[in-house]
C-alpha cells in the first residue's frame, strides 16, 4: 500500500475524533455561559435608604460589580426596581431597600459561570464570548430618598435624579449624570466622584478610610457645585474647579495625616473664589 494512501486512511480515521472533541470543548464552554434574557421588575414602597449586601469578596473574584442606576419620581407609586433575578435578590423592609446576590446567583459565581445580556448564542462563537462584567440594577424613588450605602465591588449612578438631599458611603465610582439635581450632597469614604451635566448646591466630600492616607478625585464635565466642603485625611484631586462657587478646606484629623486639596488641570494663574 502507498505511504499516501495510508496517509489518507488515517486522516479519515481521525478527523471525526477531533470534530467530536472540538464540539465537546465547545458545548463546555457554552454551556459555562449564563444568559441573562429577563429582568424581574418590583414595585416598591417609598425608599428612604439603601444598602448594599458584603458581596465584595465573590464579586472580585469573578471580575464582576453591582451598578445600582437611580433616577427619580414626583409620584410615589411609580418607586419600582428592576434586576436580573438569576444573579440578584432584593428585599424592601420598612423604607430600607436591601441589594445584594442572590443565592443562586452566589453558587453560579462559585462554579466559574460567565455572563452575558441578552445575546442570541446560536450566533456567537463560544471561543470569542466576552463576558458581562457589570450586573445593572435600575431604582425609581422619589425625592424621601436619603442615604445610599455601597461597599467595594458596587457603582452607584443617580441618572435624571432630582433630590433635596442625599448621602452616600462608598469608596466605589460615583456619579451624577443627565441632568441631575442635588440639594445637599455629603459623601463618605473615597469615592471616585464624577458630575456630567448635573448640579449640586451644596457637597460635603468626608474623607474616611482605615487604610491611612489615599487620594480620590472630582471631576466631571458640565456641572455646577455651589460650594464644596472637604474634611477627613487624605487628598482630592479636584478638575475643572471653575465649575465651582467656592471650595473649604475643614481637617478635622487628629492622626497627623493632614487634608491635601490638589487642582492638576490648572496651567496658568487662577484665582479661587
């Protein structure tokens, strides 16, 4: 017999073993692939605080975040909340809204799942999914909505959001978006603070963490503060500062650390107001 000949039979005899492996390695990695296909849409009674559940830790071992999206109504009976129920369980006691994993959505990080939104898989190649990183939960609530607590792994957005006060601990990516509207602003922790078309009268910016000295900035575009008050330790970087009224540096740190109040995008001479 030949030497292609016998070349020939092998490739006959091989090819069907490595098109059945190559399905195999790809019905794994399809099916390692959640579909979020449905939101699950609360109605709420008013919310005047919200929390985030510590899901940190799982959260940033599979390269995930919780966004919480707010925005706001005139009319209380339109306060409603939407998410993907597969990943994510939100409970309502009294005026205190509760965020966090779900179980089922804990057990689906713990076995390695990846995420995706919506997508038709029948035409995505497996090899090239890229995974969701970011779970989206949208909050409609009105103007008794107060305080807002985040931990790390969280982002929080106030969309349209038009409040007469409202406070927010977290050391995560703030930001205020579309017109937004915010009578008195304080803040609490290092969150990286972003203003995009927004307005706020009056911003308290509480530097606190219990890891030493760290920087955070405010920047933005198309904004306006009235007045900004910063104390705690630690620095803010603060960009585009003529979009502020006026600025007061209050330390109120007793550990030596000291506030350090930096502007990097001035050049030329500039007068604070």
């Amino acid at each position: 017999m030949k030497k292609t000949t016998i070349i020939a039979l092998i490739v006959l005899i091989i090819t069907p073993f490595v098109l059945l492996l190559s399905n195999s390695m790809r019905t794994r990695k399809q099916s390692n692939v959640i579909n979020l296909t449905s939101r699950h849409l609360q109605h709420l009674q008013p919310v005047t605080d919200v929390v985030f559940n510590n899901d940190s830790a799982l959260l940033d071992s599979a390269g995930l975040r919780l966004e919480l999206v707010v925005s706001t109504r005139s009319d209380s009976t339109l306060c409603r909340v939407s998410y993907p129920k597969e990943m994510v369980q939100v409970t309502q006691k009294g005026g205190r809204l509760t965020i966090g994993l779900s179980p089922a959505g804990r057990k689906l990080l713990r076995e390695g799942h990846r995420f995706l939104a919506n997508a038709d898989l029948t035409k995505i190649d497996p090899d090239t999914i890229l995974s969701n990183d970011t779970l989206r939960i949208y909050l409609q609530a009105d103007a008794r909505l107060r305080s807002v607590t985040g931990n790390t792994g969280n982002c929080i957005r106030f969309n349209t959001a038009r409040l007469p006060q409202i406070k927010v601990s977290t050391s995560s990516p703030l930001e205020f978006c579309c017109g937004s509207s915010i009578g008195r602003l304080t803040t609490i922790g290092y969150p990286d603070v972003a203003l995009f078309d927004s307005r706020v009268e009056q911003m308290e910016m509480h530097l606190h963490t219990d890891d030493g000295y760290s920087t955070t900035p405010l920047h933005g575009q198309q904004f306006h503060i009235g007045t900004l008050t910063v104390s705690g330790k630690g620095a803010v970087e603060i960009y585009q500062q003529q979009n502020i009224d006026h600025i007061i540096a209050n330390p109120n740190d007793t550990s030596g650390i000291g506030l350090n109040l930096r502007f990097p995008d001035i050049y030329h001479r500039y007068q604070l107001k």
